[in-house]
C-alpha cells in the first residue's frame, strides 16, 4: 500500500460518457475492508456463498474483494441473467447473501436487477438466503422488504476501514463461478485461491507485457471467468491499472470503444475478435491512438 497508494487502481467508465471515475489503491483498499466488516457483521463467515448480481460498477469489484478477503466464496451472476437463472444458481450454491442493484444501466436502458432478485427470491427452493443489500444505482422505485433488505450505503458508511484479512490455504475456495448453460445445467467451476490468483497474476503480466504506467482495459463482464481474470483479479494483483466500463462498445455510436480508449489514454486492450470485425467494418472510424497502443 505504502508504494501503490495514490495510484489509480480501476478507472470507471459508465454507460453515460459524462460518469467516470478513478478510485486509488488506497481507497479500494479503504471500501473493501469496510464491507468485510459488513459481511462480518452479517453473519458471513469463511466458507459461505454470497451471490453477486451487480451491474459493471466499482462496487462490484468491492463486493468480490472483501469476498476474498473474509474468505467467503463469492458467486458472481452475469447481470443479464433471468430470475430463474439467478434463482438456479443461489439454489445450487446454497448462497446466503445476495449483491444486487437497485438497476443495471446499459446502452441507455435501465435493467430491473432488484426486481429479478425479488423474483428469484419467490422460488420456494430458495432457502438459504437471509440479506439482499442494495446498491443504489439509479434510484429507481424498487419493492423492499424490511428485515431482509438493506443498503448498501448505510452498511459501509458505519462499517470500519480497518481490517485484517482471513488467513487462507492454496487450495482454500475462492469463488464459484457457473458454465453458460449452453450444453445443459449450468455447473458451478470452483476456483482455489492460491493456483488461481498465481495464474491470473503471472499470465497477466506476460501475456499483456505489462509495466509500470500502462492503462489497461479488458472488455469483458466480470460475470464471466475472463473478466474476472483480467479485469480484476490479474491486474490488481500486479498493481495495475485496469478499465471497467459500464456500456456496450458500439452505443450511443460505433465510435464509443474508440472514444473511451483515447479519453482514458488506454495503451493496452483486451477484447474479443468479434467486437474488433464489427469495429473493422465500419468504414468512417479512425484510431485515435494508433501510436499508442501496444495490443
């Protein structure tokens, strides 16, 4: 902390160009111990499940990280998902604590992620779970139930920035994270903690041959095992610099992947093949920083 304080940890993009920001080390590091303590004081305990089902906000990543930090396993739901999606895997994991969201927000459309928690939360087979906390997004008018619901502000704003982490084994869990489903249920891949964050770290550096200095952006949802690897878990671990953007690449025009990489100054982009022939095809664009970028 004392060498990598005042750098910029993650760079926050939003659906809204004019909503960006950059959170330091040190304040990342500040927000996920006050919501370790607010797990703690829940009842989490190492070896819980909680299900995250969040928008591509900040709070994700705290949400994740003070997961790890506790030792509880968390189990991150792609926010796109369907109520019965998100009910099948709290089912599955046995999750005892739901993230979510009052909205999602992408590509100029609010995503009703409150609601498909209630939603899910209706399945009778749905037992295990005590809390929902709620990010406020958007501040949307959302059903709330006393006693179970809570938000996420009021928890963190009391909850003390100091903490000391859970000792934890290599082979310890980490997180679960759920196959697409394309093939048939859904199958929750734990993942350990020492193997994984040694992989994510070092195939991060080498791959992406990253220093010191260089703004990194992965394109991916951190629903998906690619973003947590190379949006979070391999960057922070390096002490990178790392992008997470809110919106789609091609609204409120095909130029926005463009757009942010110049406004964010990004020198090194992973992103998917399809996204880079749909940018290939559109004739009118340019590169903003063809000189710039090393991938």
């Amino acid at each position: 902390m004392q060498e990598n304080g005042d750098r910029t940890a993650i760079i926050w993009e939003g659906d809204d160009a004019s909503q960006s920001k950059h959170i330091s080390y040190r304040e990342l590091h500040r927000d996920v111990c006050r919501f370790a303590n607010t797990l703690l004081d829940l009842g989490i305990k190492k070896g819980d499940v909680v299900a995250i089902y969040m928008p591509m906000v900040p709070e994700a990543a705290v949400a994740m990280l003070a997961c790890a930090r506790i030792g509880a396993v968390h189990s991150v739901i792609f926010g796109g998902f369907s109520p019965e999606a998100v009910a099948g895997r709290i089912i599955d994991s046995s999750s005892r604590l739901v993230i979510t969201a009052d909205e999602g927000v992408r590509a100029g459309r609010s995503i009703p992620l409150k609601k498909n928690v209630d939603d899910a939360l209706k399945n009778p087979n749905v037992t295990s779970v005590e809390h929902v906390i709620v990010l406020k997004r958007t501040g949307s008018d959302i059903d709330w139930q006393e006693g179970r619901d809570l938000w996420w502000r009021d928890l963190i704003e009391k909850a003390s920035p100091e903490h000391q982490p859970e000792a934890m084994n290599a082979e310890d869990p980490l997180f679960i994270l759920y196959t697409s489903g394309s093939t048939g249920k859904p199958k929750g891949v734990l993942h350990t903690t020492g193997g994984y964050l040694v992989y994510a770290a070092t195939t991060f550096k080498y791959v992406f041959d990253y220093h010191p200095g260089d703004i990194y952006w992965c394109t991916a949802d951190v629903g998906w095992v690619t973003g947590h690897s190379y949006l979070l878990y391999g960057p922070l671990a390096c002490g990178a610099t790392t992008l997470m953007f809110e919106g789609v690449p091609n609204w409120p025009t095909p130029a926005r992947m463009c757009q942010v990489v110049d406004k964010h100054q990004v020198n090194i982009l992973y992103t998917a093949p399809t996204a880079i022939r749909a940018l290939s095809a559109i004739k009118s664009l340019t590169n903003p920083r063809a000189d710039g970028g090393r991938r």
